[in-house]
C-alpha cells in the first residue's frame, strides 16, 4: 500500500500503521464529502482513533440527522470513486495562516496560535479540499476500500467545557470489505448483548433526565440482582475476617485536603457545597472516611491486620459523553475495603486478596483476564503524590509479592493510584475493550497523611500500610458486566425471577396457584402468569424477555397427576416430575451456585 509523507514522498507502508493511515485518510474524505453537503462547516480536528476516525465539525445551526449521516457516507463513496489524487505541499506560517484565512477555517488559525514555535506546516489536499495536517495518507482516495460513517455526539473545542460544543462525526475504515463485515457483525452482536437494551427488556433498571444522567435506578428485579452479588461478596468478606461498616455519601473539602484528593481529583468530583461555613462533598471514594474509622481509637499490633468492608455509594462527575447505563455512571456502589496492616504483613495480605479475586472469578466462570501492575509516571508532576523514595519501596514492594506469588502480570506506566501502585486485573468481555474489574492497591501515602499510629511490639508507635482493593469493583459494573457475558440470562442462584408458573388455561389456575404458594414457601422467587394468553406465547415471552431459567407448565395432566411439567429457558423439555423433585434439583443449583 503506497503512502505520501507530508514533504511529498511516496513510500511503501508499514504494515504496523496501515490501519492508522486508512482512518486518517477516511477522516479527510469525510470533512471534504461534510463541506460539500454543509458549506457552512468549519472543521476543527479530525484524527484517527484505535478503532476508526472522527471528525469535529462546527456546523453553525445545523442539527444532523441519522438521514445526514447516510448522505454523509453516499458522498464519501462518491469522493473515493471520483479517485482524487491526495497531494502534499508545505507553506511557512504567513503563507499558511493566509490560505486557512481564506478558506474560513477559523479553528486551524487558532491552532496555529497554540503551535506558536512552529514556523511552518504540511498540508494535504484532494480535489477541492484542504486540510492542515501531519499526515501520512494515502495517495489517491479510490485505495480507500471499505468505511462506514456510524454516529454523532457533541464535543468541546479543545475538551474544554468553557469553549464552543462542536458536533463529533464519527466513522470506521477497514483494509477491506470483508473486515468492514465482520466489524458489523461484532457490533450487531455488541447490541444484543448491550446490558442497556436488557435492562430494559428485563426491567432491571432505568434512568431519567429529571432525575439527572448518569444516575441510575434500580427497580426492583435489578435490585434483586444487586441485593444478591452484595449478599455474596459480604459472606465471602467475612470468611476472610473483613468487618463492615456504614459510612455518610458526604464529607468535607477538608477531609478530601487532607487525603490529597481535593489536589489530584478535584475535577472528578462534584461542586463543594457550602453549609454553615463548611464545605461539604459528594465523596467520589470512601478511603478518607475509612481512615478515620481506624484513627477512632488506639490500635495495637495484636489487632493488625484490620480489614474494613464496605458496599458504598459514590459520587463522580463523568462527562456526560462517557456515561453508559450502569456500567459507567455518576453514582455507583463500590465492593471496597481497606486492609490496615504492618510491614511485614503486606505479602500474606496482598495474597489473600488475589486468592479472593480469583475464588470469585471462578464462581462466575470468568476466564478472559490479565493482571496489570499499574505504576506511576515519575514525570508525571500533577497526577501523582510526590514522594521518590516512597513511590520506589511501594511498587518494588508490589512487584516482590506478585513475583513470590507467581502471578503473572505486565507492567503499565502511569496507571497507578495518586497514592501508589495497584495490580488491576482487566477483563476482556464478550464484546468491547477490557477494562478493570478488580484491583489491589499498595498505600504508604495516605496513612501518613493522616498520622495514622499502632503499637508496635517494641512499644515504639508506627504507620500501619494500607491496602486498597474492591473485588467486583463496582457491584453496577459487576451487574454489567454479567448482563453481557450472559445476555442477562444469570444462573439460578442470582436470577431476579427463578422460575415462572404458566397455567395453560383458566381450568388449571387453581393448581397453578398452589404450586406458586408451595414456591413463595420453598423461598423461591417465583411469578404466576394468570393472563389469557396462549401457552406457546408465555413460553417464549418466559424465555426470551423474561430470561427465566425455569418454567412450570400446568395442564390438566399435571393438575390430575399432582406433578408440574418442567422446561428450561434453553428450551429443553424435561418432562413431568413431582413439585419435591423439582425443588430438590433448583435448590441444589441454588446451594451449589451452578453456571
């Protein structure tokens, strides 16, 4: 595949960076295919991205439709048919701030600006487009095989909220048609599995703009869910000697000064609210809170290690464009706990941590995942707690323990905590980039920061070290990402509706009723289906929307034999059986937490 280079250079393409090159090159054609449709459109930056391009375009009063979008993408084809030679030239910086001038392209004059030691910049043009831009591209459009223009959002001018919002065109570009193909089919896979569109089939959950974006409610299957996962990591917390408390959504501007947060994750948090002469926050992490729970009394090295729990809610303020249902939100409950202990315990505490993580990955079958130790950047001045020595002896004290562990993992810089280093493990879900779900942190910051104190054995006072870790991370996330990995058909045991009672006819309803009162007893979640419909449309409405495990059909047989005829939500027949055998087997899957 031949490239041009922004001095006019034709070379052979890396093929490393063919797919960068074709996105780049998309992006263009799409703002020459937006200004032939919109001459108004004035066009800020248009990159490529790791999984296709964008473009951000100012369109005056213009408001996209999705039937744009399709003339959008009909002009490309046009564009790349018409077989535009692409053409790089280089002006100095009058010459080019001359050309962007008179062109109207007034969001590249003030890139000039910002590029203010630059004393020249490339250009490519096709046909009767120009853009400013570092390329490289291809070299004419008809090597443009196969693209899609997919959505629009809204983004500010240099991600900053106090400039103009802009509309984000967004498209994918592939080598080929076949992998264009295969890309839409990932994605009508992504939107069956999408935990939004079950929630909502499924009645788990929802969100309203009065109440606020981002923040969303659980009803009360959802909750169901929710109550269960919270049930589950509680007991396995307390196998291990975790202790679990309740502590307010709120704290002071000083509480979050003293922790360091105010300094390093301020913009992530909600406005301070002023009351009585104090400012309060919405708390985006619990740990301050738990620090003072341990600085509440004096502590012994006998008393060590002291693991606090808890299911807490918490507050960030993401940008609307990130939000998503309630794998990504406002308001979300962590699974967090802070482990208190001495130096010499940290191994023994890091591997329980992981033992728990990985005992729980097992109980819910996930099998695609990486361990990543997650390290500051030194040069990284802002983000990051600023102590050298303490950064060296927390992540080499990290790395030791992993290694002694034997688990294996890759190193990341500049993922770390503000505070310290942290192992994440990232799940790779059925559809869509990993991301973390688990993680473990090593703190020798946060302690100090607050003069935390035990009693050594010697009776000399010392620092407890802390240990940060949430196993499902988030129970919503967690919920998520179960939603998605399963299609919302969860095992028995967390299922919202365990089994379904469907009456063939008015003449069975009676039995039926007995049958689901013997359930109600038996600590079942069970639902009776009274309506008039037909039993074929229960049985697909049970499986389908429902996602039922179990469904109880009641005929005259059954009602006559005193037995219930059983079907999965699999669609298997597993004929008539006694209620008692029924229950002894789903109480099993229960107990056993079958997958």
């Amino acid at each position: 595949m031949k490239i041009i280079y922004k001095d006019g250079h034709v070379d052979e393409c890396p093929q490393e960076e063919e797919l960068h090159v074709i996105r780049h090159t998309a992006a263009h054609v799409m703002a020459q295919a937006i200004k032939r449709l919109f001459p108004q459109a004035d066009f800020a930056y248009g990159p490529a991205t790791q999984n296709g391009f964008y473009y951000d375009v100012d369109l005056g009063e213009q408001k996209l439709t999705s039937e744009d979008l399709e003339a959008i993408e009909k002009e490309m084809k046009k564009i790349v048919k018409e077989n535009l030679p692409i053409k790089a030239f280089i002006l100095n910086r009058e010459d080019s701030k001359k050309l962007m001038a008179e062109r109207g392209e007034k969001y590249k004059l003030e890139h000039m600006d910002d590029l203010a030691d630059e004393t020249e910049f490339s250009f490519f043009q096709q046909g009767e487009y120009v853009d400013m831009c570092l390329g490289p591209h291809l070299t004419y459009t008809k090597a443009l095989k196969a693209f899609k223009v997919t959505q629009q959002s809204g983004a500010y001018w240099k991600d900053d909220s106090s400039n103009k919002m802009l509309t984000r065109i967004n498209g994918v570009a592939f080598r080929t048609a076949d992998e264009l193909a295969e890309w839409e089919k990932q994605q009508a896979e992504a939107r069956e599995r999408d935990h939004r569109k079950i929630g909502r089939e499924m009645q788990l959950f929802m969100t309203d703009d009065l109440v606020g974006r981002g923040l969303p409610m659980f009803l009360p299957n959802g909750y169901t869910v929710w109550q269960e996962l919270e049930t589950y990591i509680k007991r396995k917390e307390r196998a291990q000697g975790y202790q679990h408390v309740l502590t307010p959504c709120v704290g002071t501007v000083d509480l979050y000064k003293t922790s360091g947060h105010w300094d390093h994750y301020k913009d992530n948090m909600f406005p301070a609210m002023e009351l009585e002469g104090e400012a309060y926050v919405l708390r985006p992490m619990n740990c301050p809170h738990h620090m003072r729970i341990f600085a509440n009394r004096p502590r012994s090295y006998r008393q060590l290690p002291l693991r606090i729990g808890e299911i807490a809610h918490d507050f960030r303020y993401e940008s609307s464009g990130t939000l998503k249902g309630i794998e990504r939100g406002r308001h979300f409950c962590q699974n967090d706990a802070h482990l208190f202990c001495t130096p010499e315990q940290i191994k023994d505490e890091v591997a329980a941590v992981c033992d728990l993580i990985f005992d729980v990955y097992r109980d819910f079958g996930i099998t695609d995942y990486r361990c990543v130790l997650s390290l500051r950047d030194p040069a990284d001045k802002k983000k990051y707690h600023q102590d050298d020595a303490m950064w060296d002896h927390a992540e080499s004290a990290l790395r030791e323990v992993l290694t002694e562990l034997g688990i294996h993992f890759t190193e990341e810089i500049g993922e770390a905590a503000f505070y310290g280093p942290k192992l994440d493990v990232n799940v790779k879900p059925a559809v869509g980039a990993e991301y973390t779900l688990s993680t473990c942190q090593l703190d020798f910051c946060l302690p100090a920061k607050f003069n935390l104190r035990y009693i050594d054995r010697d009776g000399s006072e010392k620092c407890p070290v802390v240990i940060h870790r949430a196993i499902l991370g988030s129970l919503d996330r967690f919920m998520a990402y179960l939603i998605e990995e399963t299609k919302g058909r969860f095992p028995v045991w967390l299922a919202p509706m365990q089994v379904k009672v469907l009456p063939v006819s008015e003449k069975t309803l009676d039995y039926a009723r007995e049958i689901t009162s013997r359930l109600e007893e038996a600590e079942l979640r069970v639902v009776l289906d009274e309506s008039n419909e037909k039993i074929g449309y229960k049985i697909r409405l049970a499986q389908q929307e429902d996602r039922v495990p179990y469904m109880l059909v009641i005929g005259a047989r059954e009602a006559e034999n005193g037995t219930v005829a059983v079907r999965t939500r699999g669609g298997e027949d597993l004929g008539a059986m006694p209620l008692d055998d029924f229950l002894a087997r789903i109480r099993e899957e229960i107990r056993s937490r079958a997958r």
